[in-house]
C-alpha cells in the first residue's frame, strides 16, 4: 500500500456535536466532512429515551416529516432544535460537546447524551497592560 499525503490544517477531523442551553445543536468540520452534510439540505432529528440517544438523519428531502434546515458554516454545522430539546426534555444547562457516532442499522449520525463534556470556555491570556 502506498504512502498518503496528509494536507490538512489546523483543524481537528474529530466529529463532535454539541447541544447549546437555548437548544441549538451544532456540529464539527470533522462531523460535517464525515455525515457528508454539504450534500444534504435539512435533517431529521430522532430520539431513544431508553438508550438517551439522539438519531440524525441527513437527507435531500426537504418534504420529509420533521425536516429541519440544516445552515452549513465556514467550519461546521447546525440546527436549530430547541423545540426538539424541549420536547423530549433533553435538558443541557451549559453548552456540552458529544462525539458523533454512526448506527449501522439506520445510518444516522448519533449523539449518546451520556458522553457529553461541557465545553470550557478558552482560557484567557494575560489583559494587556495600559490604556
């Protein structure tokens, strides 16, 4: 097998989510890549309450029951999901991070929401001195 070039910079190709206090789910350039989200339009969003486990559905039907838009960023993606939290009481006080899984049975991307770390926020550098 022959060597292949890394070109990649900066960024983690980690594929992580996180679930912000006001319901937001948002997802990593490595999750992005990985669910090949450029190619979708919305999602559709499932919950097992007996596994605690959240089921993404990416998919190109924009008629499909329960479709949410799916906003492509610089780095990344998100959803807006605050009714889907509130619904099924996912409740997150903090913003948390998840990594994201695959079900191989139903393809969906997967957030077990007992892997969840709340984000810290950066550590600050030193204020600079004077006015």
């Amino acid at each position: 097998m022959a060597f292949i070039k890394f070109t990649g910079h900066g960024r983690s190709y980690a594929a992580k989510a996180s679930i912000s206090r006001n319901g937001m789910l948002s997802f990593s350039d490595g999750a992005r890549k990985r669910f090949n989200m450029d190619e979708f339009p919305v999602c559709v969003l499932y919950f097992d309450p007996e596994r605690r486990q959240i089921g993404i559905e990416f998919t190109a039907d924009e008629k499909a029951e329960g479709a949410r838009r799916l906003r492509l960023r610089k780095t990344g993606a998100d959803v807006a999901a605050k009714a889907f939290v509130e619904y099924f009481n996912i409740g997150v006080q903090e913003t948390t991070v998840f990594p994201v899984g695959t079900d191989e049975s139903t393809e969906y991307a997967i957030i077990d929401l007992d892997t969840g770390k709340k984000r810290t926020a950066p550590k600050l550098t030193e204020a600079p001195t004077g006015a």
